[in-house]
C-alpha cells in the first residue's frame, strides 16, 4: 500500500476527540492506515527560516512541521492568502488586496515548503494537498524530481472566470493546478466555474471529468465534504452535551433558541444575519419574549484590518438591536465570541428550534450538516440555510433563502418557529439521510480512491449535484 503525504497549511495533532474536527479524524484515520505524513506549518515563528523540520507521532499519526518568519506570515498568510485569495475567492472582489509582496511571499513559503518536503517524500507516494494556501506545490514539487500520484482539493469556492481574471497573474496560478492527477471541488458549481475559466481563459478542453491543458490532462471532480454524522449524533446524548443543553433551557425560561456558530469572518454574513433577525422582530412582535438568537462566533485572524471591522461592526449591531428590542428580563441576543468543544457544542444545536446557517458564500458550510445530526429525531429543529452555501445542493430540505433578504430572512424565522412536528420531521429525515450518506468517510473514500487511480464508490456514496 502506498504511502499517504497530506500537506496543508496547519496540521492537527491527535488530542481528544471533542476538540477535533471531522477533517482532522478522517485524515487521521487515512494516515495511520498507510503509515503516512502530514506535513505543514507549525503555527511558530522563527527569527531565520533554516528549514528545520519538527517530527512528532500521536496516537499513530506522524507530522512534520516547519517554522515560518515573521515576514512569511505577513505576506503568505495575512497577506496573499488572506487578504487577497480567500475575500476574491468568496466573490468579495471590494475587499482582495494586490500587492506583489503578497504574491511574492506565497510563493517563496510555498517553495519552502516543496524544498523541506521533497526529501521527505519517496517514489511511490501518494501526495494530497489542501486548500488555497498551497495551489502552486504541485508544481513545484513536480519541479523538484516527484513524479508520483498527486492530489488536490479545495476547501473553499472558487470564483467565477469574471472575477477570477482581477487576480494578478491569474493564469499562471491556475495552470499550477495541472501539475496534480486529481483535484477537487465542493460542488458542481465550483467545479464548472473551473472548467469554464481553463475552456475560456487558457483554452484548454473539458471531456467529463478530464480536463486538458497542452500535454496535461487531469480529473477534476466535485466532492462535497461531510460531517461524522453518527459521531456528532452521539455526541449530541453525551453528558457533557446534556449538561450544555440543560444549561440552554434553563437560562432561555421556555423560550424558542434560534443559534448560530460561525467563525468571525465577513464570507459569513453575520452582520445581514442580524439585520434579518432585526426585521424579524420588526416585523412579528408576537414573538417579543419569546425567542432568543445565540450567535457563537469566535473571532480569526485577528491582524487583518476587514476581520477587526466586522467585528466592530456586530459588536455595535448587537447592541442596537439590543437595545431597541430588549426588556428589562429578555435580550434578544446573545452574542458571544468564543468557541465550544464538540460535545457541548452538539447540545446547543439540540436546544436550538431554529439553526440559522446565512453565509454569503461558503465553500460548503458544515456547521449545517452539524446541526442536522444533532437533532432529536423525535422533535427535530428547523434549518434555515443560505442557498448560497455549499450544503444547499445537498441538504435541500433546509429553508433556502437568500441572506442579503432581510424580507426573506424574517419570514423564514417565522416560518420556522410555526412548522409544524410533522414536516419538521420530514425535513429532517431527508436532510440526516444525506448527512450519513455523504459524511467523512465518503469523501476521504470517494477523493483517495479517484487519486489512487482506482473507480469511485459506488451505491448509496455515488454523488450527483442534485442529491438530496
């Protein structure tokens, strides 16, 4: 059996299971059945890069990581990845910074990265690389001698060819790509996006899922990542998400839990998700009282200038509301900017009758496919989703609604509150079918066998854009 290599730009160490995330046990778990690697950034600054690499094993999972300077940081992370591929690649093209510092500074970490991990990596290997940090290492590593198998997926959208072209240099980015044998998106639609730039832009030629360029023909595939769902459903009756439950009804006093959880980013829409909770109660003061919105979101990458804004901003939008709205016994919001360990996490989602799920535009959103499998089967909640997530092409029982619509967004929360159990269970039982259908499992198997040049699972793991 070949030997797995992920490369990305943080690894997760083996700890307890409450404070992982599906991705990390799902590479994990790929990792110890093929005595791999996964390689990344340690998360440390060093005053000179030297290369030095820090080898650990956990629980049978071996990584290797590196040391970045502080000007690394600035310009690959903060900089080109941050602030300019991630606002562009969620269709924020007001917010993407180009700067060629930036661009420069990806580039040298990535060959940094490809100059530490080349000798690190043996004939028959198969490499798999993750997310937009690290586009160009394919190629590099190509450059540098490996000629083995070779994967990417990217965890994020990838932009219409229209935006796309904004981007410096566009083209030689993209044509980095043909370096893998495999790459990934999270939806048909992000896929066609793709294919649509390389036919349009770069004159390459799309048959199914080959996609060629010159002499280089790749796959590229839709693959939407899941969830463990039966993992987060047991998670959900844990005690410790008995307890988190308990303590939410205890402080809501029988009133209707409306929750999101969202890392504090601008791609979330959490200020028009206010906004449309605003007019909700604008527009329904039957339901003064009786309702509360719990927004969880823990803040990120905190030395970028638009992150510091948004959170300016719902921190004067919270209180607004706050206080047009509030009683002297009732708050309308809950606003709270730190995060919560799985199983505790699973209880909030279980207490909550609304899961309100509003990205302006998400890769695929699996804080929703979370929701989903938390949920008591006898008496399940609502999801209300964007339909500008990922996970709407999936879970299309959800409430779809288009978050820029405060209208929209107000008679969702008041449809929601009103449905009745049996439709709610109806929703429910589609959307959970589709959670365990396509959870983890599947995507690492669908993505490692398609890389490995093997068939695609096939049954009830078999993936079509319209699946629900």
């Amino acid at each position: 059996m070949s030997r797995l290599i992920v490369i990305s730009n943080r690894v997760s160490r083996p700890g307890p299971s409450g404070n992982q995330g599906g991705l990390a046990v799902a590479l994990a778990e790929a990792l110890r059945e093929s005595r791999g690697l996964w390689v990344g950034w340690s998360g440390d600054v060093t005053d000179n890069f030297t290369g030095q690499i820090g080898f650990h094993e956990d629980d049978g999972v071996r990584t290797a990581t590196i040391d970045l300077e502080e000007q690394d940081v600035d310009e690959y992370y903060n900089g080109y990845a941050n602030r300019t591929l991630w606002p562009l690649f969620h269709f924020r093209i007001d917010l993407a910074e180009y700067a060629r510092d930036f661009e420069g500074g990806y580039n040298r970490v990535n060959r940094r990265f490809a100059e530490c991990i080349s000798p690190l990596i043996e004939s028959d290997d198969v490499v798999w690389i993750h997310d937009y940090h690290m586009i160009p290492l394919g190629q590099m590593l190509r450059d540098r001698g490996f000629g083995g198998r070779m994967g990417y997926f990217l965890h994020i959208p990838w932009p219409p060819t229209r935006l796309l072209v904004s981007l410096p240099h566009h083209a030689n980015l993209v044509r980095t790509l043909f370096a893998y044998d495999v790459i990934g998106f999270q939806t048909e639609e992000w896929l066609e996006s793709f294919r649509h730039y390389v036919e349009r832009e770069l004159g390459g030629t799309v048959d199914g899922d080959r996609v060629t360029l010159g002499d280089r023909t790749i796959e590229a595939i839709a693959c939407p990542i899941g969830v463990n769902a039966r993992h987060f459903a047991d998670a959900a009756t844990s005690d410790d998400a008995r307890a988190m439950y308990g303590q939410m009804r205890a402080s809501l006093q029988d009133r209707a839990l409306i929750v999101g959880v969202d890392r504090l980013d601008y791609s979330k829409g959490l200020e028009e998700r206010f906004n449309g909770y605003a007019r909700f109660l604008k527009d329904h003061p039957e339901h003064h009282r009786h309702v509360v919105l719990t927004q969880v979101a823990p803040p990120s990458r905190e030395d970028v200038g638009s992150y510091q804004q948004i959170r300016a901003t719902l921190d004067a939008l919270a209180g607004r509301i706050n206080g047009e709205y509030s009683d002297v016994d009732w708050t309308p919001i809950r606003y709270v900017n730190h995060g919560y360990p799985r199983d505790r996490l699973a209880g909030i989602y279980r207490a909550a009758r609304v899961g309100l799920v509003t990205p302006l535009r998400d890769g695929m959103n699996l804080v929703a496919k979370e929701y989903v499998a938390a949920q008591d089967p006898e008496d399940p909640g609502v999801l209300i989703l964007s339909r500008f997530a990922g996970a709407a092409m999936q879970l299309t029982d959800a409430l779809l609604i288009n978050p820029y619509s405060p209208e929209e967004m107000s008679d969702a929360i008041h449809r929601a509150l009103a449905m009745p159990l049996d439709e709610r269970q109806r929703r429910w039982r589609a959307m959970m079918d589709s959670v365990e259908q396509q959870d983890i499992g599947w995507w690492r198997r669908r993505f490692t066998s398609r890389l490995n040049g093997e068939d695609a699972p096939v049954g009830k793991d078999e993936f079509s854009a319209t699946e629900t």
